[in-house]
C-alpha cells in the first residue's frame, strides 16, 4: 500500500491506498466494516481515475473529522460520499462501495493500520498505475456528466474532482 500526507491542514494525518485485484473476500471485509472491527473505506476501483481523486475525497472527509462535520457515521464512509457527485448518502454507497463479489477494489485506511489490514484482504496488492487500466472511463464521464469537450481541454481527473467539488454549491 502507498503512503500519502494529507497536507498541511492536516499535517499529522497520513493514509493508505492500496489496489487490489482478484479479491475473494469482500463480503466478510464489508461485515468486519459494519461490526466496526476494520477501520477502512472500500472503494469500486473502476470508479476511480486517479489517487488524486481520493486524496480529494480523503482530506475533506478526515478535515471533517477534526472539524466534528462528518456528514456519515465514520470517516470512511465520508470518503465515498466525498466521492460522490451527489448529496444522498445511500446513493454514494450504490456508485463506489463495493458489492460481495467485487475483484477490483481499492482500499484507503489511516498509515498506522496499513499492515494489519493487508493481511486482510484476499486478494493481490498491486501497482496503484493499474488504475487507468482498470477505470471504467466512459462510466465516471457519464456520473459526472463530463463532456468530450471538458475532457479535450482538461484531464479527466480534473474534471471529476471538480465535480466533487462542485456539489457543495449545487
């Protein structure tokens, strides 16, 4: 799993993200989630076009912590809802939570936890560059309604952060 720096709103906060493709367990990962016995967020990686776009998600939602904002029941889950280009909750779950039967996933945990969770999740850790083979591209331009014109003037991962961004004014 790769280590990232929330920056200096958040200087003492580090996390992980780490890729994995074929899973075999998410149905028992997603229960542990929900006993809270796994501190995680389990991210649909064809969802995603790059780290910076979890890095976005991830800052805001851990800001929103210290700041005693969060919008969901726990940090993790505000990262999907960060995620996402809408504001109903049960919704962001549908567009970038994963299903039992998910292979690809990504999952973002605080640094400190990084090596316990990797022994729990089945399946094969592998490059974070792998996303923009896995992202389902045309998918991600169509939730966030991004235009061939958008993305011919600015990269695709621009446009959906901004989108994300976005739906705090909306």
């Amino acid at each position: 799993m790769d280590s990232f720096s929330l920056g200096p709103l958040l200087p003492d906060v580090e996390i992980a993200i780490g890729l994995y493709n074929n899973v075999s367990n998410c149905k028992d990962l997603k229960e542990k989630i929900s006993e809270g016995n796994l501190c995680i967020a389990l991210v649909k990686a064809e969802m995603i076009v790059d780290t910076f776009q979890l890095l976005v998600a991830a800052s805001k939602a851990f800001y929103h912590e210290v700041e005693k904002q969060l919008k969901t029941r726990t940090v993790f889950t505000e990262i999907l809802y960060n995620l996402s280009p809408s504001n109903k909750i049960s919704e962001c779950f549908k567009l970038f939570g994963v299903n039992d039967t998910a292979e690809n996933i990504i999952v973002v945990c605080r640094k400190n936890d990084s090596s316990s969770v990797r022994s729990e999740v089945q399946g094969n850790l592998v490059s974070l560059s792998l996303l923009d083979k896995i992202c389902d591209k045309e998918l991600v331009k169509k939730l966030y309604k991004i235009t061939e014109n958008e993305v011919s003037v600015l990269p695709l991962v621009d446009c959906v952060v901004s989108q994300m961004i976005a739906k705090e004014v909306k």
